[in-house]
C-alpha cells in the first residue's frame, strides 16, 4: 500500500512540476511540432490533476443526493441538492472525466450522481433545465454503453416537456425565473436560456415535438436581435411587456451596470450560438458565433482570462466565463471554413487553455475536490467572487475533452 501511494505522489508531484513550470502571462502557440508536442504533454499532466480532483471530490462529497455550486476560501465545496440550477454541472464532470479516462469508476460515480436528477423532470420553476439534463444525462447517452438508455431518454424527452411550456409566443422567447428587480406586467428574459436550448433541439430530434426545435431557432435569433448592442457587446436581461410583446427596459443584473457586458453572460450566448449552428446547420447563427466571439476576444487581456465585466473598473477575473468560452471556441473551429480566420481562433483558444492549465487558476493540490479557482457568481451582491464554480470545472474538462479529440487523438 505504502509503495503504491508513493508512486502515485511521484506522479503527481511530476505533474505539477510540468504544469507550474510552463506558467507564463503571455503565450504564443506556434504550429512547430516540438512546441505543438510540447503543449500537448501539458494537456495530458493537467487530465491527470484533474482526474485526482474528482476522485477526491468523491470520497469528500459521499452523497450522490449532494451537488457542488461554489467553493469556500479553502476550496471545500459548498454541496446543494438537485433543485440548483447547478446540479448537472457535477455529474457532467464525472462523464467528461470518464471519457477522458475511459475508467469505469467514473462512469459508476457519473450514473449515481446523474440518476439522482431525475426528480428534477418537472421543475417549472427554472429555466435552466437545459443545464440540468443535457449535461448528466445527456453526456449519458453520448458517452456510455452501460446505462439503460431508453429510461434516460424518457427523462429527458419529460424535461424537454417541461421547459418547451416556458415559450412565450407573443415574445418569441422562453422565459427566465428570476429578476432582481420588478417591473409590472414584465416577462424577463434572461442570456442564460440560450444554453438551454439544447435541450429542446435534441427532443426534437429524438422523439420530441418537432415544434420545440422552432422555439429554439426563434428563441436565438430574438435573443441576437434583442440583446447585442451595435458594437457586438450584450445585455444580460431584457424584460418584455406581457401583453404587447414590446420591450420595457434592457440591463445587465450580474455586471457592473445596465450598459456593462457580463462576461459569463456573453460566453453564453456565444456558446449558444455555436450549439444552435451544430444541431441547424444555418449559417446566420454561426456569423452571429462569430460576431459576438470576436468581441468577447477583443475584450481578453494577453491571458486570455476575462474579467468579470468587460466594461468595470474593477479587475477580478472570472475564470469560468473563460472556460465556457474556450469550449465553444475548439468546436466553432470546426466549422470555419476560411483558413486564416480559423487559424486566428486556434492560436486564441491556445492561449486560453494555456492559461486554464496554469497556476494561479488550475489548483494542484489534488487532496482539495475542485479544479480550477477564481470564478465569479454574483460581484456586486456579493456572492461567491474569487473561489471554485462548479461550472467552470464542466466546461473546462469539456474543452479538454474537445482539445484532445482534436489535437491528440488524431495524431496518435
């Protein structure tokens, strides 16, 4: 025992060095076969912290019926049950780490944390279903062979239900939950709900009403319409009146201001954007991928880690508005067709991932459950600034998975 412990520290411990060694602010990724080799090396160090976090993250949180939202100071998980919006996030890592790993025990932990979403079917309160269920059971079914499918897709096909009621036809959007303010006769409609519109394309497409596939094109492109300024930046809210349709006031609640851009909020859209382009084929909204990327980029600083808001004063990184964005950057890739330009989003999304993989935001203390620190949930309540996000390990373990079946896998 005292020998296998041993060498599973000399690993990590190598692996650490490896990783801390290549942080660097400014990083330029060249197509060179030893630099490009060199990367992918590091790639591979970072799988294998993280897979030592999740393994930790397991034996810390015991109860499949308990799901991480934000960290602590000390990065302890703070643990929620299946009613967060967050709750599909923690399974999702597991099925991204299975598939990185093909180690069952992810699988196992992925299926227990997954099936305990299940009573979340029919929550009419939230708008965020679409995060629940495609993230669990959804990678499920993308990723394993060992689950009972036809149950999985019924559940979700019962989600897909219950968020399609949330379409407001006089709008052409579905609806958000929450505001933080109060506005009469108002629907708001909120830049989150394009990540849950997957949802809704896939039951369309997998024994859904085909109409939900309609709400989700409409949903997009009122969202584009409704919620990018002139200069390509976007507000987070947009509250409609519920009789005329028309448009009460425009904002941006977890920013610095109503004129801001919160930077997780446009990861969103981008992000949105790029999944509504994979499931129609449409190219308006790959332009609008595009187009709302090309902002969010220019708003980078040379590390390519956002701040919280592109237009604050205030510099406090929110590293999980990067991670949702450099995922949707390696799969937009794909479908660029101009060489130059997809070559630019390359270089970029190196450099983002370089920096996810480096200290001070990928944690090497493998005994502490999450991956990466630094995120922001809500600056100016304040809640949750500078710690863990549950999300932001998804959507980071996603872009490596994305990463290595681009880059690795295709040139082994």
């Amino acid at each position: 025992m005292m020998q296998t412990l041993t060498t599973k520290m000399k690993i990590l411990c190598s692996t650490l060095l490896v990783l801390s060694s290549s942080s660097f602010a400014t990083f330029t990724f060249a197509t060179s076969t030893q630099q490009e080799q060199q990367f992918k090396q590091r790639v591979d160090k970072a799988i294998t912290v993280s897979l030592a976090h999740l393994e930790s993250s397991v034996q810390l949180i015991k109860d499949p019926t308990l799901f991480p939202t934000y960290a602590e100071k000390d990065l302890t998980w703070t643990l929620n049950t299946s009613h967060k919006w967050t709750a599909g996030f923690y399974p999702g890592t597991l099925w991204q780490a299975y598939k990185l790993s093909g180690d069952k025990r992810y699988q196992t932990w992925a299926k227990q944390w997954t099936e305990s979403l299940a009573d979340q079917v029919s929550d009419e309160g939230s708008h965020d279903l679409g995060f629940k269920f495609m993230c669990s059971f959804g990678n499920a079914l993308t990723f394993s062979n060992d689950i009972n499918a036809a149950n999985y897709k019924q559940i979700m096909l019962a989600a897909a239900t219950t968020l399609a009621k949330r379409y407001q036809p006089n709008i052409g959007l579905l609806s958000s939950d929450w505001d933080d303010e109060y506005f009469e006769n108002s629907i708001p409609v909120v830049s989150d709900i394009m990540m849950n519109l997957e949802l809704l394309l896939w039951a369309a497409e997998n024994g859904g009403d085909k109409k939900w596939a309609e709400y989700a094109k409409t949903h997009a492109l009122k969202t584009y319409q409704d919620f990018v300024r002139k200069d390509h930046s976007s507000y987070h809210i947009v509250r409609y009146n519920k009789n005329s349709g028309q448009i009460i006031n425009k904002a941006t609640l977890q920013g610095d201001g109503n004129e801001s851009t919160w930077s997780r909020g446009h990861a969103w859209m981008v992000y949105g954007m790029v999944v509504m382009y994979r499931y129609t084929k449409d190219p308006t909204f790959l332009n609008y991928a595009q187009t709302l990327a090309d902002y969010f980029i220019s708003q980078l600083p040379e590390n390519g880690i956002a701040m919280w808001d592109f237009n604050s004063p205030i510099l406090q990184p929110d590293v999980s508005a990067s991670a949702i964005f450099v995922s949707a950057l390696i799969e937009m890739s794909d479908y660029i067709k101009d060489k130059k330009e997809r070559q630019r989003i390359i270089q970029q999304y190196h450099i983002i991932l370089n920096s996810l993989i480096s200290k001070p935001y990928f944690i090497e203390d493998t005994n502490k459950a999450p991956i990466l620190d630094k995120s922001v949930h809500y600056y100016t309540k304040p809640s949750a600034i500078d710690v863990p996000a549950s999300f932001a390990d998804y959507y980071f373990l996603e872009a490596i998975n994305r990463y290595k079946q681009k880059h690795i896998l295709t040139t082994e």
